[in-house]
C-alpha cells in the first residue's frame, strides 16, 4: 500500500511539471504545444464526463486546433476544448474549458496539466 501511495504521489508532481508552452517548427509549417492548466479544484469520479475551466488559451486566427491524444493527466483526458461561444477557425479563439473524461476517481487541483492542445498556424509565415 505505502508503494501505492508514493506511486500517486510521483505522478501527481509529474502532472504539474511542464505547464509553458512550447515552440516547434518544420520545414513545412510551425506552430506550439500549449498545455491546458485547471482553473479550478474538480473531484472526478471514474467513468464520469465534466466541463472542467482552464487558464484561458488565445488561439490566433487561421489557426488548426489538435489535441494530443497522449494522456497527460493520471485522472482521465481532455477529449475536446471550447468557449462559451464557438468561432469560426478564421476568427481569433479562447479556449476556457475542456470536456473532460475520468478513468478514475481523484482530486483535480487547479494548476494541475490536463492535457496539451497543438497549435499549427496555416498561415504560412
């Protein structure tokens, strides 16, 4: 059990640790990974589906949204982002919530990594 115990709380950290995002860049597009951070304390029973808020992501004009299906948060996984109001891909985005989906029972405290959007700018600057 005490094995249990420390496993959670080493996953817990790891979950809080990559939280700037990040540049990346090819020979044919560029664009960023953009962690989604909790802003707020959730508690998510597993097998549940929840609006959780997020630190609000700008999401530039003629920008192309992916999620990274990489699970990045030990209670479950983003399965989609939004805003109160959707806008065209044209159009300037915030993202301040995901829909998130448990696969087990725990604490969700705001700060904590829920996922990471990839961001690919189609502009082609």
């Amino acid at each position: 059990m005490v094995f249990v115990t420390v496993a959670k709380r080493k996953v817990a950290e790891r979950v809080r640790e990559q939280k700037e995002p990040y540049d990346f860049k090819t020979d044919v597009f560029e664009g960023k990974f953009q962690p989604l951070i909790a802003a707020e304390d959730v508690t998510v029973e597993e097998g549940e589906d929840l609006i959780i808020k997020v630190e609000p992501v700008e999401i530039p004009p003629h920008t192309m949204v992916l999620l990274s299906p990489y699970a990045r948060n030990p209670y479950g996984h983003v399965i989609a982002v939004g805003e109160e109001h959707p806008k065209m891909m044209e159009l300037g985005r915030k993202v301040d919530r995901v829909y998130f989906a448990a696969v087990r029972h725990g604490r969700i405290r705001k700060g904590d990594v829920l996922g990471v959007l990839i961001l690919v700018d189609l502009r082609g600057e």
